[in-house]
C-alpha cells in the first residue's frame, strides 16, 4: 500500500513536471536576428548615377584597372576617323580577334558593355558611362548579390591591410569579363608525410562490417 | 604458490634503499645544472650545432632565460639582442626579431569560404615562406583537406592528394584546417610548464625558449595545429625571412612545438595573414572582431558560417562560410 501511494506520488510528481516544466520554453522569447545587412541597400536599384550605389556601402579604394590593359586608352585607335563606331554584329578580326566573348552564353555582344561612342568606357544597361576600373558597378547589374558580398567583404579579396583603408581587388583582376569561368590548374606541391613514416592506406571501413 | 610470492614482493620493497627519487633527482640536479647549462647549448636535444662566435655567457643566459611573461621589458630586449647574436652566427644572417605588442581592443577573427577555397594550396606556400618553416622535414601549419563535396567527414578526408592533377577536382571541395586560435583553448590547459597562452588579441603563442618539447598541446588540440621539430629544421639561407616576431616566426630549434598565430609579426603592424596575402581566390577573411563596422563581423552575421568541431566548446575564431 505505502509503495503504490510512493509511486502515485511519484508519477503525479513526473506528469506536473512534463506539463509545467516547458511553460519557460513556450514564453522564452525568439531571440533576435543578427543579420546587419542595410535595410537602404538595394543592390538591383538602378539610379541614374551608377555611383550612388557607393553612398550606402563602407568606403574602399583599388588600383586602377586602366593602367593594367595592355591597349588602353581605347581611343588612341577608336578616336581615329579611319575607325568609325560599327555597331555591327560581325565577326572580329585583327586586333580584337583573340577576343572569345562566352560570358552569357552568345546573349551579349561587345556593345553590352562597352560604349559605342565614348570608346573609353564601358556602358550600363541603362545607358550610363561607367569607367573601366570601375567594373564592379556594371557587373553587379546583373550579379547583384555578388556585388553586395563585394562591397561589404564577403566576396573578393582585400589587399595591403585590415586596419586602415579597405583596398579590394576589383572583378577584373580574378574574372576574365570575356570567359569568367576560372581555369582549373596545378596545386602546389604536395606536403610530404613525416621522415620517417608511410602514407597511410586508405581504409574503407564500410567493407568490415561489424553486424 | 602466491603467498610465496607476496612475500617476496614485501621484501623487495623493503629492501629499497632509503630516499625517494625525489630526493636523488634534487641532489642529481643541481649537479647537473651547471654542467648542464654550459652543455645545453651544444647539445639541447641531441646535437644542435651551435657556432663558436655564441659564446660562453651566451649559452649560460639561454639556459637561465625567464618565462616571457616574466621578463621586464629590458630583459626581453637583452634576450632579443641575443638571439638576434645567435641567429647572425647560425645563418649568418641579420635577422630581426620583433617585439610587438597586441593592438589594444583588438580580436582577431578569420573565417574562410569554402566555396571558394579551389585547393591549390597557395596558403600553404605563402605561410612555409612568411613563417621560417622547416623545409626538411617539412613542416606546414595548413593542411588543405580534400574531401568529398556535401561531406564532412574528417576521417575520410584527403590531405596528400595529388599535384599532378589539376584542382579543383570534380565532386570535391577544400577544407583548410590551421590554428583556430581557440577562446578556450585545450593546448594551453596541457601545457606543464606555461610555454604557451593566450594573448590579448586572442592569438594562441609559443615561447619556444620555455618549451621542454613534451607534446601534450599536439595530443590536446582537436585541429591538428601543432607541429614538433622532430630533428634540426633546414631553412635555405636566402629562404629565411628576416623580419620576424618573438612569439611567431623566429627560426626555432630542435625540439620546441611550434603553431600559426595569425602571422602576429605582420598582423600587429596592420598587415594581413600570409595566408590571406597568399589566396588567389579570395576565399580568406581576416579582421578585428570586436569592430562592428568590420568585413569578418558583415560575414559572421550574414552569412552561413559554421566552426569545426563546435561541439568541444573549444570556441574557435575561425569561421568557415558559404554563399
């Protein structure tokens, strides 16, 4: 007798804490978000000043792209009267024929993104003169979100330091514009195992099995 | 049978001569000490050779040198003055070893891309040439892990896969494994003599100086992160990077443990890691976790991150993260 009423008062003991106990956990409140992302950044906004993307996001400088292409300034032969605006879809030929445009796929022709007229800049979807070192701000046209990443830290790299002025790499200096895609390559050399020792053999301990 | 043979173990025990090995280590010791010390440059742990031009008194204050932390700021510059000695006789060499302190109100965090980590490697070139690291035996502070993609199985993971192959391979991807600088970090709790802890900036080092060399912080972390100088490191002449940093990448000797520490010889002046100079793909993200305005804290709160081996609450600051 004394048993059971120890254990009724056991299991009315258990059952109180199943039902009470989670009454905390039901009024704990979500913990907030920790995301920081600007609420005033719209990487897809298109304004009529490419540069006033630069506004919302945390200042950066980089190298100029302009100095690193081999044949710019593109006028020095575009500016000529012998060479006048093509708009032609055509074939390349002479200087421009090593030029192999697979970036979107046969959609884009070079005028896509380079001025027709002002042949020193390249050219938004909407018409805009963008500058050649400039190139994340035409590309983030379409990769927005990569562009987002780009100008807050989480894709790209930073040169030179952590502490001062941001300096990042822009687009080009990774991607091709012509063939993004990056060449795969050789890794370097593999780290040798310890003097001594053997490279260890792979087992596959799914073929012993146990059960 | 086995009465017999209690009895003769009681008898062996009190057949023990009277003092303990306590005892006999003390008297013993300080013998040897002064031997020792004058010896210990010679031969520290097998046969270091040391040039006649490290003198006498030099030995002797290698022997008797202070824990860092000990040390008064005249000290460690006299202590740095002769190392700085003893690398001139032994590479024949200027090399100049640093003293910088920690930034104040600074955290240093990494977090990495693992999608954009490709395995060439490069991390690993840059920090063998920025750190001094022994060329042969080879000894890396990186191992780039290949594994297969969607996994996260360590244990089945790749770290010698081929370079004659192009990377990165199909249905692969990388992981690189370094020191995470733990915030709680286990090497430090098994190390007997204190040779190594955590700095304001919360950067694991080393007082290769104060090392005995017993491995406990290699059997301690969970990462793999710690090397041991088996034998001499071998450091071509003109390969040896003369600016270096007390608690980071002065040439060690045989015998200490050795560790990344975020390159702190270049990261307290402002500088990015070696690593993070060295990654083509731009995978690598350093900086101060403590400023809010920072690239690592945008990525830590707004990106998938994750940390290796969360659960042995060693609480890493090396984030990995995808987009």
């Amino acid at each position: 007798m004394l048993l059971k009423s120890w254990r009724i008062k056991a299991g009315a003991f258990f059952l109180t804490v199943l039902l009470f106990g989670f009454i905390p956990f039901a009024l704990a409140e979500e913990s907030p978000s920790i995301r920081s992302d600007p609420e005033d950044f719209y990487p897809s906004f298109q304004s009529d000043d490419p540069r006033s993307i630069l506004l919302n996001v945390p200042s950066f400088t980089y190298d100029k792209r302009s100095d690193e292409i081999d044949s710019y300034p593109c006028t020095t032969c575009h500016g000529d009267e012998d060479l006048p605006p093509n708009p032609r879809v055509r074939d390349l030929e002479e200087m421009h024929a090593g030029v192999m445009l697979v970036h979107g796929n046969g959609r884009f022709w070079c005028l896509t993104c380079h001025s027709l007229n002002k042949r020193d800049y390249l050219v938004s979807l909407k018409n805009q003169l963008i500058s050649f070192d400039e190139s994340f701000l035409l590309c983030g046209q379409c990769h927005y979100e990569r562009q987002k990443d780009f100008f807050f830290g989480a894709h790209g790299k930073r040169k030179d330091n952590w502490i001062l002025e941001r300096k990042l790499a822009v687009c080009t200096e990774c991607h091709n514009p012509h063939v993004t895609k990056i060449k795969s390559r050789r890794p370097v050399a593999t780290p040798q195992v310890r003097k001594g020792l053997k490279p260890m053999k792979r087992i596959v301990h799914e073929k012993h099995k146990i059960w | 049978m086995k009465k017999q043979k209690e009895n003769q173990l009681k008898i062996k025990i009190k057949n023990r001569p009277d003092f303990s090995r306590r005892t006999a280590l003390k008297a013993l010791g300080t013998g040897v000490a002064a031997v020792g010390a004058v010896t210990a440059g010679r031969a520290g742990f097998g046969k270091t050779e040391v040039p006649a031009e490290y003198g006498l008194m030099d030995q002797f204050g290698e022997f008797f040198q202070q824990h860092y932390k000990k040390m008064s700021k005249e000290e460690i510059s006299g202590v740095i003055e002769r190392i700085e000695r003893k690398y001139k006789a032994k590479y024949d060499l200027d090399v100049k070893v640093g003293d910088t302190p920690p930034f104040p109100g600074v955290v240093f965090g990494y977090a990495l891309n693992i999608n954009k980590c490709k395995g060439y490697r490069e991390c690993v070139r840059g920090c063998v040439e920025e750190n001094n690291q022994s060329r042969d035996p080879q000894i890396q502070y990186i191992r780039v892990l290949e594994l297969d993609r969607g996994s996260l199985n360590l244990e089945k993971s790749e770290h010698y896969y081929d370079d004659q192959t192009d990377v990165p391979k199909d249905g692969k991807m990388y992981l690189p494994i370094q020191c995470h600088q733990c915030d709680n970090p286990p090497c430090v709790k098994a190390c007997p003599v204190e040779a190594t802890w955590k700095e304001p900036d919360g950067v694991v080092v080393v007082d290769y100086n104060w090392c005995i060399g017993c491995r406990m912080c290699a059997n301690a972390c969970p990462y793999w992160a710690r090397r041991f100088n088996w034998s001499e490191p071998v450091i071509p002449k003109d390969e040896i990077n003369p600016e270096t940093h007390y608690l980071s990448n002065r040439p060690r000797e045989k015998g200490v443990m050795e560790k990344c520490t975020f390159c702190i010889q270049r990261t307290r002046k402002g500088e990015l890691p070696a690593c993070h100079q060295a990654c083509p793909t731009g995978a690598r993200v350093f900086g101060n976790l403590l400023d809010v305005n920072s690239e690592i804290r945008y990525v830590l709160e707004n990106k998938d991150i994750f940390r290796l081996k969360e659960e042995l609450n060693t609480e890493p600051k090396f984030w990995y993260y995808t987009d």
